[in-house]
C-alpha cells in the first residue's frame, strides 16, 4: 500500500486536443481547491489572449483570473507564501524550463496542476508535454467529440493553411477529429529542429 504521510506535492497532468475540456477540468479542481480553503495560484502563458489577456477561459466561457507569464521560470518569483496548489494553462507553450520547474515545485510539497496540448496540428507531440506527462503523478487524458462522425477525438485538425506551429485561435481555425477524420499537413508540418516549444512562437499558438 502507498501511504503518503505528511503533506505532500505532486503534479497532475490535464492533456488532449482543442476542445478536450481540459479548462474546464482545471477549473473544476481549482474551484474545489478553493472551497476547500486552500491557497491557489494560477498561471498561463502570456501568448494566449485569446479571450483575455489575463484570465483563463474555456470555450464554454468558463473563467478564473490567473497571472500571465513570458517565461515559466517567473512563477518561482510570484509564489506566494501559503501557496497549496498551483496551476498552469496551455503548458505546451511553455519551454522545457517547465519540467523543471513543476518538480521543483511538487518537491516543494506543492500541487501543481498543468494543462496542455498534447500533440500539435500535424498529430506530433507538442513541446514538453511528454516529459511532463512522464514524470507527474496524475495524468488524465482527455478526448473531444469529432466533428465529422461523433467519435471520441484525440486529434486537433487545423482548419487554415497557416503552417506556423503555433497559431492561437479556436473554433473556426480548429476542430476536433477522431483518428479517422484527422489529416495531418502535406509536406508543410514544421521541421522536427523547429518544433520544440523554447523557440520563440510567432504568431498565433493552437489552443
Ligand atoms: P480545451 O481546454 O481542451 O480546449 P475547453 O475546456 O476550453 O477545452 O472547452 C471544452 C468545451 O468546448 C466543451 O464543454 C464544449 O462546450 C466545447 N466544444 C466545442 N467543440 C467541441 C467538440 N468537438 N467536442 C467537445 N466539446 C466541444
């Protein structure tokens, strides 16, 4: 039996395409944290102001304020005293920094929650979420309803000819597919080199 004595830290993982829930779900444990008295902080990448420059908002028009930040290695600065549980939106836009400093958080006997993509447009693994996902506690997959036949989608089908891997936009520039439905870009997917999330995005991020 595990038995876990004292207070400890540990990282959940909320991964899956557009559309997934993943917002929701990280509100839904925010908001339960929160009536359960503790001390929550919430963070998201400065590059998604999709619909607001600060909050984090699901596509159903869920909401909770949160800090935006450039880089993931800020949040060392902004944790506050008292602080239990940490989350984090849209992780996948973050550098590999964030590996890092999520264990070094959870070692800290913090909770940390994290959000994110888990594969981009072309179907690829998006940014740290992997090595994320490898070395949390929790890790809860989500999927969408495609779009084309109503099955379970685990894919986020760019709906532009944009190739940028990071395009932020939602419905209209993205929808959910099955594995059948999904088409991933001819011949126009980022190199491999390009791919890693610590290259500064362009323009817009998928999210
Ligand atoms: P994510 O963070 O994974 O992009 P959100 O939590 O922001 O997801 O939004 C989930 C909501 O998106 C659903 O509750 C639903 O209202 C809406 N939605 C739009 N398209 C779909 C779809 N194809 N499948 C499921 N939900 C969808």
């Amino acid at each position: 039996m595990h038995v876990i004595s004292g207070k400890p830290g540990w990282i959940e993982v909320i991964c899956g395409p557009m559309f997934s829930g993943k917002s929701e779900e990280l509100i839904r444990r925010i908001r339960r944290a929160e009536i359960a008295r503790q001390r929550v902080q919430i963070f998201k990448n400065a590059l998604d102001a999709r619909y607001d420059a600060t909050s984090i908002v699901s596509h159903s028009q869920q909401s909770l304020p949160s800090v935006a930040v450039d880089q993931i290695g800020q949040v060392y600065d902004l944790i506050e005293e008292g602080t239990e549980v940490v989350a984090i939106d849209e992780g996948q836009f973050f550098t590999s920094e964030i590996v890092s400093v999520c264990n070094q958080l959870a070692s800290r006997r913090l909770r940390v929650i994290v959000a994110g993509l888990d594969l981009d447009y072309c179907g690829e693994p998006f940014g740290s979420m992997p090595e994320l996902m490898a070395t949390a506690e929790y890790v809860s997959k989500q999927l969408a309803i495609c779009m084309v036949c109503g099955d379970p989608a685990n894919f986020t089908q760019r709906l532009t000819d944009n190739r940028d891997r990071i395009v932020v936009g939602a419905i209209g520039t993205y929808e959910a597919r099955c594995r059948r439905h999904f088409t991933p870009p001819q011949n126009g997917a980022t190199p491999p080199s390009d791919r890693s999330a610590s290259a500064t995005p362009t323009v817009d991020e998928i999210s």
